[in-house]
C-alpha cells in the first residue's frame, strides 16, 4: 500500500506529521504549509521527543501505532503498552507490546520527559489529556478503543 497520512500533534498546535506508508518516512510539517497542501488529516495524532516520532492513527485493519518508521497494526488481546516512571528524574518510559499467536513478537520503547501542563485549565485533570503515550496505553486497554480506531482511509492513496 502506498498512501501518506497526516497527524495533528498531540502537544504542539502547529505541527503535523507527514507519514508515508509502507516506508515509515516523516516529516513534520508547520501547520500553515499544511494547510497549503489541502490533504485530510488522518484520525489519530504524534507526539515528538528530540527527532524521534511516537503516535496512534485509524485504518481499515485496525489502529496502528508507530515509533519513527517501524509500525504495528494493533490487536484486542495481542497488544499492549505501558508507561513507567523512572525514579530520580523526569522522565517516562513508555513501553509497547504486540505479541500476536502466530509471527513473531514486536517490543518497542521510547525514553520521553514528563509532559507538563496537568490542571493548568479545567479539561486537562488527567495524564492522558496531556500525555499522548499516556493516552495510548489507556486506549489499548479495552476493546472500544481499538473499534475508535477502526475507520476508512480519508483522502486519496499517493501518488507511487
């Protein structure tokens, strides 16, 4: 499959991810040369730490989650994630398990700083409303979030 998805950021209002498939090449772009664009953006969103890229988006299987250019289409019962406080400092580590019955099992991790902001305004009384990694791990836990990211391609494959 040859198609481009476009993320909203997670924390950054102006920035969305280009992220073409099947290569898992990205480029963050700013929100005003996206809109340039005129492209749909994909349900799901990116969050970013140093050059590395972390998120969730809908497709026809199912929800994937990404890590820079390796992905996983997710499965109720076969994956799960996880994030960990590192003692003595403000990080979190993030930990994502997909472990199907049959092929082999896929690990991956991100070292990421503690995202800042929690009770700032009335909507945000949650890890998960700050944290996209958060929000993941508490998306993989029950069977609705996987239907939530469960939807059609928006817009057209690209171009080969």
């Amino acid at each position: 499959m040859n198609r481009t998805v476009y993320l909203k950021s997670y924390d950054r209002y102006d920035e969305i991810l280009k992220y073409h498939l099947p290569s898992g090449r990205f480029a963050v772009l700013k929100d005003n040369k996206f809109k340039a664009l005129g492209r749909p953006l994909t349900f799901g969103s990116f969050c970013s730490e140093g050059p590395q890229v972390a998120g969730l988006f809908a497709s026809p299987d199912g929800p994937v989650f990404f890590l820079d250019d390796r992905r996983v289409v997710c499965r109720f019962g076969e994956t799960s994630a996880n994030v960990t406080v590192v003692p003595g400092q403000t990080k979190r580590q993030f930990t994502f398990s997909h472990k199907p019955a049959s092929g082999p099992a896929v690990e991956l991790g991100l070292l990421y700083e503690q995202r800042l902001g929690l009770g700032t305004n009335p909507y945000d009384n949650e890890e998960e409303d700050i944290d996209l990694l958060a929000l993941i791990v508490s998306n993989l836990r029950f069977e609705a979030g996987f239907r939530a990211y469960t939807k059609e391609w928006v817009g057209p494959e690209a171009p080969g």
